[in-house]
C-alpha cells in the first residue's frame, strides 16, 4: 500500500536524524524509536493524509554492554526544515521511480476521481456541478510559520509539542490526541433539510464553523478516509447508519 510505504519512510528519515543527532552528541550507534498514527482526513472529512508521530526525544546506545539514554537537546526550527526536506525529496524519487508522480488525468478514473472529490470538497463526481480535477500543486520555497514548524512544496511538519519526562498528564494528552478517532460522534448532526453537518473542531480562518452537506457527498468522503482493501459498499451503508441513524443510501 502506497500510503504505508510513504509512512516508512518518514518514519525512517525521522528516526536517521535522530541517530545522527546522538552520534554527534557522543553516542554512537544509537537508536530512537517512535509510534506512528495515521490519519486520513481533516476535521470536514476531506481526503487529508497525514501522520501523528510521537518520537523519543533522545535515543539509546550501548555504552560497556549496557544501554544508555541520551537525551538530546531542543530541536532548533531549523533542523525541523531540513527534516522536511529530506523527506520531501525522497517521497518525490519514490513516486518518480514508481510511476506514480503524474500531473495528467484518467477520465475513466472513478475511484482517482472519488479521491479528488474528497480531497477538494467539491461535489461527488456521481452529481452534474461535480468539477473535474485538481489544480497541480505549485512549487513554494522551504518556510517556517512558527516555531518547529516548516512547510515546503505543500508539505507541512510541525514539531513544537513536546511532553516532557515528569509530564505524565502531558504525555497521556498527547498520545489521546494522536489516537483520536477521525470524526467524532458528537460533531455529525442530521439536518431536519436532510443535509448533514460537520461539525469542526476549529473555525477555519474564514469563520467557518460547520460543513453541511447531502448525505452522498458524506458517503463519497467516508469511503475515501477508509483504507482500500476495507472500504465494501455494505460496510460504508452500515458506517452511515452508525453515525447519523439514517436506513442508508
């Protein structure tokens, strides 16, 4: 599956940094470790890959037969953006290499086309005003927004959450929010209308606070954020009436 082969690789880049970081710090041969969640969608149920990792922030070397913690020191905002960076590059070779990274499109596509729905919030492409295709995405210099936080040709890594050793309350807030589900049972709402709203966890920089919609266009963004192989039309009427008490579609 392409998406977890991306995720390795991030994970691999992310974990490289972190040994080379403690080699440089005195401890040769070490090695992190890190938990990965994916998630597949943005809080409107949009087509948003993305990864929550929660990476030690130190790595363990053998030092006279024993393991030994090294702690490493704050990142600096400028080594989140060479991360990035890497990172970027190398899921452009992998995608190159396989034949994936295209900008033209397949009319005859229904399931690229589903996806690029779900991704842009346009309509489903099984209604007339659906548009086709997406804009290609335009190159952008490596920027930072915050701090511990670059953003480099559409790609983001914000690296400013940190729970410290003592922090117990902080670490069991972060792992929580890592494991959320994608939509919680509590933001969907039928609408008397027969529309069905989002509601979103944030507004977005627009004031938008909430997403209505037809309960297709629902469908279409749900079968997306389910991963291919257990994504079957039973199990997506099922999900439906799971969450919004409808008999299906």
């Amino acid at each position: 599956m392409l998406l977890g082969r991306l995720t390795r690789l991030v994970v691999e880049t992310v974990l490289a940094f972190y040994a080379a970081r403690a080699a440089d710090q005195g401890g040769p041969g070490a090695k992190s470790g890190a938990v990965t969640v994916v998630q597949r969608t943005s809080s409107d149920l949009r087509l948003n890959p993305h990864l929550h990792l929660v990476v030690l922030d130190g790595a363990w070397h053998e030092d006279g037969g024993e393991l030994a913690w090294e702690a490493l020191s704050h990142l600096r905002t400028s080594e989140v953006g060479e991360v990035l960076e890497r990172v970027v590059r190398r899921m452009e070779r992998h995608l190159r290499r396989s034949g994936l990274l295209r900008l033209d499109e397949d009319d005859d596509d229904p399931e690229g086309n589903l996806a690029a729905s779900a991704v842009s919030g346009q309509a489903p492409p099984a209604v007339p005003q659906w548009l086709k295709g997406l804009a290609p995405l335009e190159p952008h210099a490596l920027a930072y927004d915050k701090p511990r936080c670059a953003s480099l040709d559409g790609f983001t890594l914000h690296a400013d959450t940190r729970a410290g050793d003592q922090d117990a309350a902080g670490r069991e807030a972060l792992l929580r929010y890592v494991l959320r589900p994608p939509l919680a049972q509590e933001r969907l709402e039928p609408r008397p209308d027969g529309l069905v709203r989002i509601v979103l966890k944030k507004a977005y920089a627009d004031g938008t606070l909430a997403v209505d919609m037809d309960p297709l266009s629902l469908l279409c963004r749900l079968a997306t954020a389910c991963p291919h192989r257990a994504c079957t039309p039973s199990r997506t009427r099922e999900c439906w009436r799971r969450r919004v008490g409808g008999e299906g579609a």
